[in-house]
C-alpha cells in the first residue's frame, strides 16, 4: 500500500544476508509507514526472524539500503536502532517476574531523586508509578495493579506490559515478535487492539505472525517471505486467505493482487 | 487519576481492620508467606527453652544470645545478597577468618593502629571478593567452583599468614571493643529515639507524597500494624538490654548494617537491579543494566560484610587462630539467610531475613547450651531446622505457583 508523497517511516531496500552456505536474505524490500501495521509473514525459515533481526540491529546485513524517516541511515548495532526509536518486542517478553509492572516498565531506566543532595539518590517510586498508571491508561491495557508482581499476570497481560515498555519511551516503530503465539482468545484479543491502538498513536508496527486470522484482523498490509526472498505485498482489503498461502507456500496462482501494488 | 481499569475479576481486601486480616490470611494460603514462619518458629523456640530452663529469657541470657549472632548474622547479610542475585559464595567463612587474622598480626605484630587495622582487614576482603567477582564475569566459571576455590585457598592463606604461631591474642582495645563494649542507658535510648523519629517522618514523608500524586495507599489497618511493630520492636529491645548491661555495640553494628542494606536494596537503582539481575539476568541485560558490574560490586560487598563479621568474631574471641572461620561459620550463615526467608532461587528476599535466620540458629544453639546438651544433638538439630525452613521455601514457591504469584 504504497502512499504516494509520504516517505516511509522505516524503509530497507536490497537487504541481503547470508550465514555461511544459507542466503537466509536476498534483495529483500520492505517498508512501514506511519500508523500503519505490517504482517510479515511467511513459512519457517523463510526469513522472517532474519528480517527483524536486521532490523533490530542485531544482524549486520552484507548489503543494502536502511533509510529512517527518508534519511540514510547505518546500522551498527541494537542501540543505533533504539536510538531512532525502533523498538522490538521478542517472543520471551524478556520481564523480571519477580519485580512489579512499574519495575518493569522502567527497568534500566529507573528514575531517581536526590535524597542528599549530589551524595545519594534513591528511587523515585511515585513518579514512576504515576507515569506506569499513565502510560498503561492510555494503551488500555488492563491490570490488576501497577504494583502487582509480573509473575501474577497473565499471558496477555504480561504482552501487554512488555509492549507497553516498548512504546513508553519515544518510539515510532515497533517490532512484534509472535505476540499472540501463545495466548488464550480473550487474551488474544487484548493484544490485537492494543496493536490498534498503537496504530492510532502514529506508530509504525511490524507483527510476525503465524496465526493468518490475526493477521488479517490487525494489519493493513502483509508481506510474505518465501525462502529469503518478498513473494508478496498484499492490502489486505483487496487480498484473500489463499493468495496469502499461495505465496506462503509458493504455489504459483498468477494472482494479480502479487507484488501488484508494490 | 488514581488507578488503571481494574480487572473486574480481582479480588481486592475490603476496608478496615478485618478486611486487612482476612487479605493476609488469603496471601499466606497462597504461599505470600514472607517472614511468617520464621517469627512463629522463634516464638516456639522461646516458648520450648523457656519452660525448660527459666534462665532462657532472662536479659543476661538474651544479651548474651545477641551477642553470640553478631558476626553470624553480619556475615548472613552478605549472603542474602548474593542469594538475591540468584549466586552462592561459599568462601565467605575462610575469608571471614583470613581478614580477621590479617587485621590482628598487623595490629599485633607490626603494631599498626586498631583502627588502620581493622580497615586494612576490610580492604582486604573487598579486594578478595572483587577478585572473585570478576574471575566469575570474566571467565563465566560458575560462582559455586570460584568461591570453592576460595574455601580452600584462603584458608591456606589464613595458615599462611598465622605461621607456626597458631594462635595470636587481640588486646588493642580499639579492636577488642567493638564487640566488647556497651551503650551507657542514656545512649541507648537517645539512638532508639532518633530511630524511631527517622522512621515516623520517612513513612509521613511517603504517605504526603502519594496522597499528593493521587495515588493508592495501603490501609490504615496495615500501617498502623508496621508502626506497632517497628517502634514496640525497638522500645522492647532497649528495655531488655538495657535490663542486663545495656545495648551492645556490636549489636549496633549488626543492625546499623541490616537497615542500610535493606534500604540499599529497596530504594535504590543498585538494588533494583540486583533484584533484576537475579529474577532474570538476560531481561536486565537487554534493558542495559551492567549484569556483570552489578555481579562483582554484590561479590565485593559479600566478602567485605563476611571480613566484617571476621573482625567482629575476632573481637569477641579476643584472638584469632587457625580455625578462624572454618567449621560452621559458612554453614550457619547460609542457613540463616535460608531460614530467614530468602529463597536459593534467586530475586526473593530482603535483608532481614539474616537477621531473623542468625536470631533462629543463635537461639537453638544457646538454648540447647543452656540445657547443656552434647554438640552431636546440637547439629543435628540445626540441621532438622534448616531443612524444614528450606521445605517451606519449597512448598510455599508451589502454593505461589498454584496461585500463580510464583
């Protein structure tokens, strides 16, 4: 769904990344913009996790172009990324159970205050959990309290704060990996209207997702990979459950809807 | 303003001071148990001895019962922060004593200041678990073989160091009174009063300000509750050894040392990614917290609190000798910790759980001295306490799981 006088947000072209015999990425393209949800999609081993590592920063791609908000930009690494404001959710959450939501949420990032001046300062408890409440309220999500431990919440609670965590600090693009792998049906549909929600704060959002209803439900637009390679970039208002699969698959249908709209 | 949306489902304490029990009563059953088992088992232990030899409580025995605990329980608060981190250190015995018996030939032998000596023994303890701290980063050997490893070796450094001396006394009364002398009355009750003020205004403070930024308190029930608590607990301990000789200096260590670390641990960045560290390394890791500095300051600070505790046992002993720091001195600081209430896991716990387990074990050993049993019945017994602690430790995690708290 390309959207003619906008630049993307996040815009690769040309990644290519090889890990020893296996051309895991060849010439892929992909973009985000604005308040828009992208599914990536594809069979195991297609290239998906590949992608997003690349993204994140984590993999250093052999070739190709990363541009962020139309400018050019090089990657070396995962806090270039975060420095953009490209954020990525994996699939272990990675949350301290043993610590509450507001410990969560500012895990690393703590706020302080002085209690003798320039000597020491201690944990400023009240306007973390002020922001958690505000944060948290703004994303609906639901919680028993900021103050409950993250191992008394449930799967889709616990998605929910991670990704909360994810956003809270000035992000535009975030990744999201498997988010609803292992979740219940209400718990599911906890987590797909967060993703709504963050599409209609302006964010750029990028799910993988094995699960096709989902998919469909959330997203805009899907891209699907096949063996390293984008075989499609779908609207999902134009494209059927079928010619996703197809081109999952590799079946060839002579669909129009492929890469028609690239 | 006040709250997130409520999970309609959640069940929430009702109001007032029956509601406050009933809520404790729910958290103890799902395996929310904290400290329970600890103070119901030292009001047992107090009850048993007791009524077997009235000389248990008596101000003389319980002064002498704090004064037994002080190293046991300075060494505990090191372990419990190394537990916190989800690590072991298993040569904070050997360093407790090779620390002390540096402190005391400097100070004997050479003549170097009680003070400079004491502070050179906990220099060097710092150093040696700095080393150790960072032979775990750097290498990745597990914490359990490094600081085996330092079981061993500093032990033979303590020999090392003794020389075929054996045993060297302690007479500078810089050293010998820190665990020798005691707060004349008035001192005791002006340090007790100050106390109880810092911890009145510290919890208004707190309330003002959460009242002011609209957010939840707890219930007066439970506040009322901690205050009773804190403040009887400090005016009760003041009265009984002021009863006897008066507070003891050493125990004002002791405490003076659990309080600041509790703080440490709760109130500051530091501990917060302790407690990260130890609920999961690699989600700190990713959140950018330095793992591998905070592994080796918490290993610095273990050997340091265990030379600490070294210096004070030399002090009591009045000298140090070969066995400085071998025999249960590792075990029971372990085991307090354990007692106390910090799981082996990693991530759950606080800091005063050392004192409390050092209050258990020292009162199983002296009640049992009292009635003068045989050292076989004593192990024997400390260790049936150990184990039942540790089952509860395991049994509530499965009633946190089962509740899904765990």
């Amino acid at each position: 769904m390309a959207q003619p006088g906008r630049a993307p947000l996040l815009e690769l072209r040309g990644i290519r990344k090889r890990f020893g015999a296996v051309q895991a990425l060849y010439d892929v393209d992909f973009e985000v913009y604005a308040g828009e949800v992208v599914g990536l999609v594809g069979d195991n081993g297609a290239g998906k996790s590949s992608l997003i590592k690349a993204i994140a920063g984590i993999y250093a791609t052999d070739s190709g172009e990363f541009r962020f908000e139309g400018r050019q930009v090089t990657i070396g690494g995962p806090n270039d990324t975060a420095r953009l404001g490209i954020s990525t959710v994996y699939q272990d959450l990675a949350l301290c159970d043993n610590l509450d939501v507001v410990a969560n949420l500012f895990l690393g990032r703590e706020e302080a205050r002085p209690l003798v001046p320039g000597v020491v300062e201690e944990l400023d408890e009240v306007a973390m959990e002020q922001r958690a409440v505000e944060v948290l309220r703004d994303l609906a999500v639901r919680i028993p309290s900021v103050r409950t431990p993250i191992a008394a919440l449930s799967g889709g609670q616990r998605q929910s704060v991670a990704v909360a965590r994810s956003v809270m600090w000035n992000s535009k693009v975030v990744l999201l990996d498997e988010p609803t792998a292992a979740l219940g049906v209400a718990q599911t549909r906890q987590v797909l209207d967060l993703i709504k929600r963050l599409r209609g704060q302006g964010l750029g959002v990028v799910v993988i997702s094995h699960n096709l209803a989902d998919v469909f439900e959330v997203c805009d637009r899907i891209v699907v990979l096949r063996l390293g390679r984008r075989a499609g970039n779908f609207d999902v208002r134009g494209a059927s459950r079928e010619q996703i699969v197809a081109a999952i698959t590799g079946a060839e249908f002579g669909t129009p809807g492929r890469e028609g709209t690239a | 303003m006040t709250s997130v949306a409520r999970d309609p489902r959640l069940i929430a304490d009702r109001p007032g001071v029956a509601g406050t029990l009933e809520g404790f009563w729910r958290r103890v059953s799902q395996g929310e148990i904290g400290s329970l088992p600890v103070v119901v088992g030292l009001l047992l232990i107090a009850i048993v001895f007791q009524s077997l030899n009235p000389n248990f409580l008596t101000p003389r025995n319980l002064t002498n019962l704090v004064l037994q605990i002080a190293a046991m329980g300075t060494i505990s608060v090191g372990v419990v922060l190394v537990l916190l981190l989800g690590e072991i250190d298993l040569s904070i015995g050997a360093v407790s004593g090779l620390c002390a018996a540096v402190m005391t030939v400097l100070n004997v032998k050479t003549g170097l200041p009680g003070a400079l000596a004491v502070g050179a023994g906990l220099l060097l303890g710092a150093g040696i678990g700095g080393l150790q701290g960072v032979w775990v980063t750097r290498f990745r050997v597990p914490s359990f073989v490094v600081t085996l490893a330092g079981l061993l070796g500093w032990q033979g450094v303590l020999l090392y160091v003794l020389g075929d001396t054996g045993t060297v006394n302690l007479t500078d009364p810089a050293i010998t009174n820190l665990a020798g002398i005691f707060l004349g009355r008035g001192l005791g009750w002006l340090i007790g009063t100050v106390a109880i003020a810092v911890f009145l205004a510290s919890l208004a403070r707190r309330h003002r300000r959460r009242v002011a930024a609209g957010l939840a308190v707890g219930t007066r029930g439970g506040l009322v509750g901690r205050i009773v608590v804190v403040v009887g607990g400090i005016l009760v301990a003041i009265a009984i050894l002021d009863a006897d000789r008066g507070v003891p200096l050493a125990v004002l260590i002791l405490l003076g040392l659990v309080v600041f670390f509790d703080y440490v641990t709760k109130r500051t960045r530091f501990g917060r990614h302790v407690f990260a560290v130890g609920g999961n390394a690699e989600a700190a890791r990713r959140a950018g917290i330095g793992v591998d500095r905070v592994r080796v300051a918490v290993f610095t600070l273990s050997a340091t609190l265990a030379a600490c505790g070294g210096i004070l046992a030399a002090s009591r002993l009045l000298a140090v000798n070969q066995s400085s720091g071998s025999g249960d001195v590792l075990l029971n600081a372990i085991a307090a910790a354990v007692i106390g209430g910090t799981s082996l896991f990693g991530g759950r716990g606080t800091i005063w759980s050392a004192l409390l387990g050092a209050l258990v074990i020292g009162s199983i050993s002296n009640g049992m001295d009292l009635l003068a049993l045989a050292s076989s019945v004593k192990f024997m017994i400390t260790g049936g306490v150990l184990l039942a602690a540790v089952t509860i430790d395991a049994v509530s995690r499965r009633g946190r799981q089962a509740a899904g708290r765990a």
